[in-house]
C-alpha cells in the first residue's frame, strides 16, 4: 500500500485530504497537534480497515520531534505523497503582532514544510510522488490586516 503524510489532518481541509487519500488506496500518517475531536471509532473511519489512518500527535515547528517522527515512519512505509496543509494566521496591524506569533506563523507556513520536504524527497522522487503545498486564499488577497 502507497502511503502519504498530510499535515493538519485533524480537521478541515487536511481531514478531507487524509479521506481521499485513503479512499484511493493510501495509508495516511496524519500530523495534527490535537486528536481529541476526532473519534476513529465512529462515523467514516470505523468501517475502514486498521492501519489506513495513522494518528500522529506532533506539533510540526518543534523540529527534533518532527524529525524522529518521519523517520519512525520511513522504517515502516516509503512515502509516495506530501501535503503540506498545516497552517496559521494572525491579523492585525503589523505593530501590533508580537515576535512569538510572527515565529509561529513562520515555522507553521514556511519552516516545517521546508523541513518536511527535504526529509522526504529522495523517497517521493523515487516513486515519482507529489508534493502538495496549501495556501490560504488570503496570500492572494490584498489585507491591511494580513501584511505579515
């Protein structure tokens, strides 16, 4: 079975991602920081066989965590998909952004994916993979709010 990791797959999009993935015959590592609302034993995930979804609590800007959390994986599954769809946005005028949430967005946005993507690219290019970057459609709006 092909596997695939998605990120910010505890809800919203990265949840809808990690069901078609699997629908298409993938097993899914699904990064998120917070499972708690996610129940495996009801409702889509309960008629799946074991396996197809993999819970992996890590919060992705801590980078050392990360790190072993991807090569636990690459010891068990080559993976063939990387969508990196965790994110986070703060708005307001940029004076009033402290440092710790202009970090935040940066490691969430940026950082993190980087990281993810040279941990895995010799396993995608090798099964000639995807890589999927998501955006907020706000990166295309401009917002006074949004200059950070």
């Amino acid at each position: 079975m092909k596997a695939a990791i998605v990120t910010g797959a505890s809800s919203g999009i990265g949840l809808e991602i990690s069901k078609t993935l699997i629908k298409n015959h993938y097993k899914v590592y699904g990064f998120g920081r917070d499972f708690s609302n996610l129940s495996l034993d009801s409702g889509y995930f309960s008629t799946l066989p074991s396996g197809c979804f993999v819970r992996i609590s890590c919060d992705i800007t801590k980078t050392p965590e990360l790190c072993t959390k991807i090569k636990e994986i690459q010891k068990y599954d080559e993976i063939h998909i990387l969508v990196n769809n965790a994110g986070v946005g703060f708005f307001g005028p940029h004076e009033e952004l402290n440092p710790k949430k202009i970090h935040e967005m940066v490691a969430v946005n940026l950082e993190a994916p980087m990281i993810l993507t040279q941990l895995l690219l010799r396993d995608i290019k090798k099964h000639t993979g995807y890589i999927v970057n998501i955006s907020s459609i706000t990166a295309k709006k401009s917002n006074t709010h949004g200059c950070a």
